[in-house]
C-alpha cells in the first residue's frame, strides 16, 4: 500500500510537470505544407514519424516537447508530421 501511495504521487506530479509546450504540427497535405509556407515566408519541416521507431520517439520527447525548442519552431516553420 505504502509503494502504491508513493506510486501515485510520482504520476500526480508528472502529469503537472508534463506541462510543456510542443510543436504544432499542421494537418495538412506536403504539398499544403510548403505553398502555406512560402506564403508564410517560412522554411518547411516534415518529421516521418512511426510508432514503432525508438530514435522517432525520442526525437518527440526531447525536441519537440521541448520548452525551449518548440517556441523556435513554431515561429519560424511550418511544420508536417507523416506517420
């Protein structure tokens, strides 16, 4: 019961840290990516993404979840995610 309490607490305050901005990845076709961002005057991203790809998950958790990062991406890219 003890570790079951404990266990609890970690999750409580995981999800209240877990509070980080992330990349906004656009629902849109590649070709739609880049008209938007050369109008935009942006540089386009495509992250190929699969759920099965340890280096894909990674790359989500520690730049694009990131607090410092995605505000600089979602400024200044136009970003598409292909799963």
């Amino acid at each position: 019961m003890k570790y079951a309490n404990l266990i609890m607490v970690f999750f409580i305050l995981w999800s209240c840290s877990n509070d980080l901005k992330e990349v906004n990845f656009q629902e849109l076709t590649l070709e739609e990516t880049f008209i938007k961002a050369k109008q935009e005057k942006k540089l386009g991203m495509v992250d190929f993404f699969s759920k099965t790809c340890s280096p894909c998950w990674r790359l989500l958790r520690t730049v694009f979840q990131n607090e410092n990062y995605s505000p600089y991406i979602n400024q200044n890219l136009i970003s598409l995610k292909i799963t």
